[in-house]
C-alpha cells in the first residue's frame, strides 16, 4: 500500500481485508474499475464480457473489469464447479501467454477468487453485499492515483449486458460534471415469452411507481436502487465507509447513505441491460420478484395507493420548510395531514428527537442536513408501510396508475377498456407514461 493515498491507506486498514488478492496483469494508468459479483454465472461471464467488449474503445486502456468470483464453503457443490470454471476461463483470458488473452489496448480483465477451498467468503455473510464490497475496497488499489482523472468504480452484474456507449457515457459524465455518484438508466429486454415479459412490465411498473411517487412527494430519496446501475468515485466511496455486507438491499443502503452526503445524478445517456430470468440469488430484486410472478401472477398486480404518496408530500412540505417549526408544531400540522401520519411520527420517537436536533443546529445548512439524515430513504420507506398497514392497503394496479397519473396532470388517460388487468400491449403503455413522468423531472 505503499503509493496509495493516506485516506485510502487508512480506509483500508479499517475497513477491508486483506485475504483477498486481485489477479491481474498489473499496469498503471487504470482510473475506471467495473466490479462484477459472481456466483455460478460462467455462461453469463461470456456474455456480459462480449457485450463489453463491444463498446467504444476510447476508454477501454484506463479501464479494467473486474469479476468477483464467490460462494461460501457451504455452497453447493454444483455453485463450487461452476465457479471453478469461471475462474479457468478467466486466468486463461488474463495468462499473457494464452491464445485466449485479450489484447493489450482492449479492456484489461482481473479476478478475485472468493471460491476455492480457504478463500471463501464467511458463511454468515456472502452475498452479493459482501462480494460486491471485496471488489470495491480492492479496486482502490489499482488506480494509478497520479493521475488526475476521477477515479470511479462502477457496478454491474454477471447477467447483464450493456449498451455500446456504456463506458465512455459514464466516464464523461463524471469528467464533465462535478459528480461524485450516478446511477445509470436501466431496461429490461423482452424475450417475447408471455409469462416473462408480463412479469417483467410488473415489476418495472413497481419499480417506476416507487420513484415517480417519491418524486412528487419531493423526497431527496427519489432515485432507482438497483447494483447493477451504481457508480461513485473513490473518495465518496471512501468517505462513507464503503459498500456494507448485506445479502440483499445492499444497493439500497449504499446509495441511501451516499445521498446523505452527494447528489445523485441520473446518467440517462447510456443504458444497462439487467436480465429478466427468474433466479435464487438474492431474496429479492428482479429474479425474485419475477418466480413469484410466474408461480402466482394474480397476487402481484398490486401498488401503493397513490393518497400515501399525496400524504407524504404534504408531510415533506412542512418538514423541510425554510421555517423552523417548534416540535409540537411540526407534530400538530402533521395530525392534521393524517392521525396515521402523526402515530407514526410518535411510534419513531419524533419529538425528543427533532428537539435534540433543533437545540444543536448552529445554522440552516446543518439544520436541512440533519432533516435529511433523520428523515431518510429507510424512513420514508417505513411510513409507507405504516399508511399501507393502517389505512390504506394496496390496490390495483392500474387503478393506482389511473389515479396517480392524474394527480400528476398526464394528458390523456389510456383506455384499458373496464379489464381490471388488461393486455400486455396496454401494461406496456402504461410503463411508457412512467419513464416519460420521470425523464419529464430529470
């Protein structure tokens, strides 16, 4: 560690561990490091390598792949082998004597083994938290920190693919902006096979609404949270501990902890490509959400009632307004929003803890600070659930659309012609007005 930076010295020696090892053809001059997790994924290496490999090349010098190639030791057999052959393939494309070896001016490729017999990662811990975090804390050792260009680590995933203009899209951002996180944009692709696709549209749809609810409500927290999109610099990264060790949500935490201290900026101008399988993977996300489609597709045409979202945003009003209400004010104001409101504002132990607040705001910027940090994404999301839970229970989904894109002045409503779930074709339609309600306040 002897040529690193004293913060990312130190952010080392705190936070990460040293069992793990980058294999690698090391070279300088490396500022952009993309951490793949893999767990039996040997197939969808290949893929998302050649979809890669496909992008402009201007960048490719500077940039290195890294794949994160884990499992716990009490993996499946199966999870083992696969990943044995991950590993073969990609020493065999990283041996610069190998016929398999990529060329030198074309993306470098590096591993870390997190699979073989003592390298695992801790049974109580793998996942895709844990794994993701061994590659990030590993990537801060390969930047060539003398150069002065940012210097990003950027996430993906082993089933993904990537549009062509992926890397040079979210290099530039960062080097024409004054970015320290982004997320970038995301589709899922249709296979034209009915059942996928249609659970896809759902979950996309849940996805779109969650946001585009958030937005209205003018929370800080309105952004997509999904790993396979996520990008930050090294010193954000740095300077909020790191990725955690999560086994699902991890991409949640991350960016809601980076928000509290950076912007998040919507790079719009590339897109990421997640798959629609159904998978074991994680406990939830996208392959979860799709095998519980597939397995019960009438329980999950549900949403939010848009009136919590249209509490929320009242609530966000009077909270985060220039005038510094006393306590009592705040929590009489949002009884009046809604007695469900103010229960579970007292269920959080508002009161003490907005006065502990206010006596130690010393000024307007800690004071919006403090809002934000107590307020936060996990917050937003549990009131949610406590208006859910209490008054207002999910409904259908396109009724919930119907209802939200009014309070949001789409033009015209789409005709679904009084079918309670109506065709693929008019799902699709309704998926469209939210990615254009969204883009419309990007």
């Amino acid at each position: 560690m002897q040529n690193l930076p004293a913060n990312v010295k130190t952010y080392l020696t705190r936070h990460s561990d040293d069992k793990y090892k980058v294999e690698w053809n090391d070279r300088n001059g490396i500022n952009n490091v993309i951490v793949i997790p893999v767990i039996a994924e040997y197939e969808n290496i290949k893929i998302v390598l050649s979809s890669l490999l496909e992008n402009e090349p201007a960048y490719f010098p500077s940039s290195l792949l890294l794949f994160v190639i884990n499992n716990s030791s009490s993996s499946d057999d199966s999870v083992k082998k696969d990943n044995t052959k991950s590993l073969e393939y990609l020493r065999s494309l990283i041996n610069p004597e190998s016929k398999n070896k990529i060329s030198g001016d074309r993306l470098q490729i590096g591993l870390i083994d997190a699979s073989s017999e003592g390298k695992e990662l801790s049974d109580k811990n793998c996942g895709v938290g844990l794994a993701r975090k061994v590659g990030m804390d590993l990537a801060l050792t390969l930047f060539d920190y003398t150069k002065e260009d940012k210097k990003l680590i950027i996430c993906l995933d082993a089933d993904c693919t990537v549009q062509q203009n992926y890397l040079t899209a979210i290099v530039e951002h960062f080097r024409n902006n004054h970015s320290s996180v982004g997320i970038v944009n995301f589709e899922h692709f249709y296979e034209g096979n009915s059942g996928n696709d249609a659970a896809i549209v759902c979950y996309e749809i849940f996805l779109r609404y969650y946001t585009a609810g958030l937005r209205y409500a003018n929370s800080p927290y309105a952004f997509q949270t999904i790993g396979s999109t996520m990008v930050c610099n090294h010193s954000a990264y740095i300077k909020i501990g790191g990725m955690n060790k999560n086994k699902a949500a991890e991409d949640f935490y991350f960016l809601e902890k980076l928000s509290k201290n950076f912007n998040i900026d919507e790079i719009s101008s590339t897109t990421v490509y997640p798959s629609n399988r159904s998978s074991w993977r994680v406990p939830f996300g996208t392959g979860k959400s799709v095998s519980e489609f597939l397995a019960n597709p009438d329980d999950e045409h549900y949403l939010y009632d848009p009136e919590i979202f249209e509490i929320l945003k009242s609530w966000l009003d009077i909270y985060n307004s220039e005038e510094i209400l006393a306590t009592q004010k705040l929590l009489e104001r949002s009884k009046k929003i809604h007695i469900q409101l103010f229960n579970f504002l007292e269920q959080q132990n508002f009161k003490k803890q907005w006065e502990k607040i206010i006596e130690n705001t010393k000024s307007e910027k800690q004071l919006q600070y403090q809002q934000k940090i107590w307020f936060d994404g996990f917050k937003t999301l549990k009131l949610i659930h406590h208006l859910r839970d209490t008054t207002y229970p999910q409904i259908n989904m396109f009724d919930a659309l119907d209802r939200f894109f009014i309070k949001t002045d789409v033009g015209e409503q789409i005709e679904r012609k009084g079918k309670k779930i109506p065709e693929l074709s008019i799902q699709k339609e309704y998926l469209q007005v939210l990615k254009d309600l969204v883009k419309q306040k990007d």
